[in-house]
C-alpha cells in the first residue's frame, strides 16, 4: 500500500493551498484541479494538488467549460444541466 494516492477532503486542501474552500470547489468545477466523489464527499489527490499549485498542467480528462455558468452547470444531474442550459439562452 506503499504507492496508494493520499486524498485530501476540501478543507485540508483549502489550508494546503492557502485558498478558501470555495476557491478549491471552484477549481474543480471549472476543470483546474482533478476530484473524486464518492458519495456525497468530495477527495482531491494530494499529488493533483500540488502540482496544480506548482503550474504544472494537471491530468484533467475532460475539456474545461468555457464559461462559468457551463462549470456551475457540469456539476449538476443531467436534468438540472438542461433546465440551466435552456434558460441561458442562445450565445
């Protein structure tokens, strides 16, 4: 069990980076920084932590939004994500 990654919960990692808890929901939510959620909890690698503190590119599979109310909404169930996207209207 030597190599199994280290997780943090949100607030560990929010004192690691000196951010608030809602800058690292933030990060994840807009694709920075690489979270698990089992069940309602929210674990971030240590490892993914750092190195998205260092700069370096982190292992985000999926493309980031391209704006904020595409984060918020990518975040949600499939029914909460069409009802926001149908009201945002056309771009």
């Amino acid at each position: 069990m030597k190599d199994a990654p280290t997780f943090l919960l949100l607030a560990e990692a929010a004192d690691i980076s000196r951010a608030s808890i809602s800058t690292v929901r933030w990060w994840i939510e807009t694709g920075k920084l690489r979270a698990h959620r089992p069940g309602r909890r929210v674990l971030i690698e240590r490892s993914a932590l750092l190195a998205f503190l260092r700069g370096e590119p982190g292992p985000v599979e999926a493309a980031a939004p391209t704006t904020a109310h595409e984060a918020i909404a990518a975040s949600w169930g499939d029914r909460q994500r069409k009802r926001a996207l149908r009201r945002s209207g056309p771009r």
